[in-house]
C-alpha cells in the first residue's frame, strides 16, 4: 500500500506539473468568482405597487403569445411569494403547454434575473447542481447555479465562512432577485441530486438568519480546496431573493416526484389545451423590453405577507375550517397533512394578489389543485375510502365555486377503462378564452 501510493503521489505531481505548465492548474476556487448574472444600473426600478407590476406582467406575457389565464400567472406568482415555506415551485404536465416559457417571460416583465438549468438523466448528486472539487487539477469547477448563488449571497463580506474572494470582485447582486429554472427537472432522480438542498432551503425558516451560527445550519457547504486543514470550508447562504421553479414532462421516460418534494412544494397542472392555437408574438422586442427594470430584493420582500393577516381580515378561522375539512378528507386514504402544509396552504391564502371574498375562493382551490389532487394519483376511485375522500373535496371545491376543477376532476375519476385516478390538470386559459 505504501508503494501503492507513492506511485499515485508521483503520478498526481507529475500531472499537476503537466497542467501548471499549459496554465490549467494552481488556480483552486478561482472559476467560483467569473460572474454569471449582469448588473445593469442603468435600469429603472420595478414599481413598487405589487399589482400594477403583476398586470404588467401579464401584458408582457401575453404579447409574447403565450396563453395563460389570469388565474395560472396569479398561482405563478403566488406561489414564488412563498418561498419561505414552500421552496420550490413545480410546473407539470405534457409537453408544449408553456411550462418553459412562462417563468422566463414573468422574469423579464418584473426585472428579475433569470438562469436556466437543463436537467440531465445522468445527475444523481449535489455535486450535478453546484460543482466538485478536481483533486488532480486541484481546483474546484462550479456550475453556472454556484457561480449565480456567489452573486446573490446576502452574507458575502462576513468573515469565517471560507470566502477567498479576489480583491476586484464586485459582482455582488444580493440586493436584487433570481428565479433559476430547473428544466425537465424530472429526468433524474429529484431525491439524487436536490432532496438534500431543498432541505436546506426549508431549514431557513425556523433559524434567526443574521445570527452566523444559527444561519450555518442552512448553508451550503462547498469544499473547493483548502491551503490547510484549520482554514474554514466555503459556505453558501440562499435567501428567498433566489426563486426556484422547476419544469416535470409527464411521459415514460420521465419520473414521479416523491411526496418528500411534492410537501415541499406547489405543484402547478397544465392540463390538455381544450383548444390548439398558433402563436402570435405582437412584440417583437419583447426580451429587451422586459429587461428594462429590475426588481430590487427589497421591494419582493414588501409584498409578502404572514398569515396573520387572515385574521386582520377576520378570515382566519374559515381558511382554518376549510383546510380542516382537507385534512379530514386526506385521512380517509391514509394521507393526512402536518403543520407544514397546513401553514403553507395558510401563508398562500395570506400572499394571493387578490383579496376579496373571491380571491380567498380562488386561492383555496388553487392550494386543492396544487397539494391536495396530486396525492390521489393512482389511487382506484371506485374504492370506498377514496370516494368518500372525493366526495369531501368535492363538496368544498362547489363551496368555492370552482367550476372548471370540479370538471376536471370528474373526467380524472370517470376515465374510461381506468381503475386510477388520471389527475391531469385544469385547462385554466380556456377560462380566458
């Protein structure tokens, strides 16, 4: 063994010295500092009124000829406001429905950064998501997400969290918003390679983030070469000024999410288009044009609410009802909800753009289409349990006045020839159109 590795010990230094000689090595942590994101401080701000940005949006979308309805892009946005307690938004169903799009248009409408990241059937760590250290060329070798969340750490100048930054880095973005796109996300394994991060994510929640020890907790830890043992390992902290949307195509080469990702996120259903329509972009400028804000982190952070403001509106124990008759429904077929989701489901309802009594329905039955349908997928509707179940979300979805999930759910548990619940999604631009 000895022998063994002093062979090894030669070979690497031979390498090392092949590669420093052709300016491929020496350079440890350097590639983490080349910046992904731009700042452009040319840009007006993003206004600061939540829904004329959102109607913005909309317009912006649309003329790209995207057809969402009003409802779809409110759930989008919705859903991102959250983050905090539900990290991750899922956007599924067949493919060409728009899934890609939309988070890349509503990006350029608010003035948020926007970094796409295919999805390959090969990943199967953390290490497809960030980067691994090449212990050959002894430098660490970041993906683009890396290099972007480097940009976007709020703690960057805190000393004692293995930071080595150049003395000219100033590409710091943390006063600004990104929205990351993890497209096809399903092509892996979730649980492999982000399971573990979005653990992470998740842990922000209950930590006092301006204390550094209690922050640590929910940092990522990145080993990208040390001068010595004692010197501290770099660590990543990703606040919610970092949006994660990831796309699911539904077919046989694609697979499930685990119920660990879907109670930890809001699973958005594009259903079959009730009718085919070709595209017409009537702006042709379109990605400049909504590049011409920004939206600064603090101005996102205005905009979200705590659930607490349910009760402000006296609504607080009817959202807590409602969600209480879910539950109730859940257990039926041995799926009941904790605290997470019941806090999640609340926190949406207090963030919904619109609040009136119609608002407060339309987002109850959002959070029934987003976390409470999924979980009947390939469940036999015909079994006792599972009827009685339906029949209580049903009872409530008529309460809410949600016509078209109502009859998206029929056609799910009526499917011809089927003993599974085919939950495909609600055709919500139908509505628009």
């Amino acid at each position: 063994l000895e022998d063994s590795m002093a062979t090894l010990r030669a070979t690497r230094e031979e390498t090392l010295e092949q590669l420093r000689q052709t300016g491929q090595a020496g350079e440890g942590d350097q590639e983490i500092w080349i910046p992904v994101l731009t700042r452009e401080d040319d840009l007006e701000e993003t206004v600061s009124d939540e829904l004329e940005a959102l109607e913005a949006a909309k317009n912006h979308i649309e003329s790209q000829g995207l057809f969402f309805s009003e409802r779809t892009i409110n759930a989008f946005h919705t859903s991102l406001k959250i983050a905090e307690m539900s990290p991750l938004v899922v956007l599924a169903g067949i493919s060409g429905t728009g899934k890609s799009e939309l988070p890349r248009r509503y990006a350029e409408a608010m003035g948020m950064h926007f970094l796409p990241m295919p999805v390959q059937p090969r990943w199967d760590s953390p290490q497809d998501l960030f980067g691994f250290y090449n212990y050959l060329e002894g430098r660490f070798r970041p993906t683009e997400l890396t290099r972007a969340l480097v940009q976007m750490d709020n703690y960057y100048d805190v000393e004692g969290r293995g930071w080595n930054m150049p003395d000219s880095w100033e590409h710091s973005l943390n006063d600004q918003v990104l929205l990351v796109l993890l497209d096809e996300m399903n092509l892996a394994r979730v649980e492999y390679y982000f399971s573990e991060f979005l653990s992470k994510l998740e842990t922000r929640r209950g930590i006092d983030i301006d204390d550094t020890i209690a922050r640590e907790k929910a940092e990522i830890s990145l080993e990208v070469g040390r001068q010595n043992r004692d010197a501290a390992i770099m660590r990543i902290f990703v606040r919610t000024n970092v949006l994660f949307v990831g796309t699911m195509n539904e077919d046989e080469s694609t697979r499930t999410l685990s119920d660990k990702v879907v109670d930890r996120a809001n699973v958005l259903r594009f259903g079959r288009p009730s009718r085919l329509r070709s595209r017409d972009v009537t702006d042709q400028d379109g990605e400049q044009e909504g590049k011409r804000s920004v939206l600064p982190f603090q101005t996102w952070l205005d905009w979200s609410q705590y659930s607490t403001s349910l009760a402000d509106r006296d609504v607080s124990d009817l959202v807590d009802g409602w969600i209480g008759r879910l539950n109730d429904a859940m257990a039926k077929i041995g799926r009941p909800f904790a605290h997470r989701a019941h806090q999640s489901m609340r926190s949406y309802l207090a963030n919904y753009p619109l609040q009136d009594d119609e608002g407060l329905k339309w987002a109850m039955a959002d959070q029934i289409e987003q976390r409470i349908l999924p979980k009947f997928r390939g469940l036999d509707p015909m079994d006792q349990s599972v009827r009685s179940s339906l029949e209580i979300v049903m009872k409530l979805i008529s309460e809410l006045e949600d016509d078209p999930l109502k009859a998206s759910i029929d056609a799910a548990r009526n499917a011809q020839h089927s003993h599974q619940f085919n939950w495909q999604g609600v055709d919500r631009a139908a509505e628009a159109h």
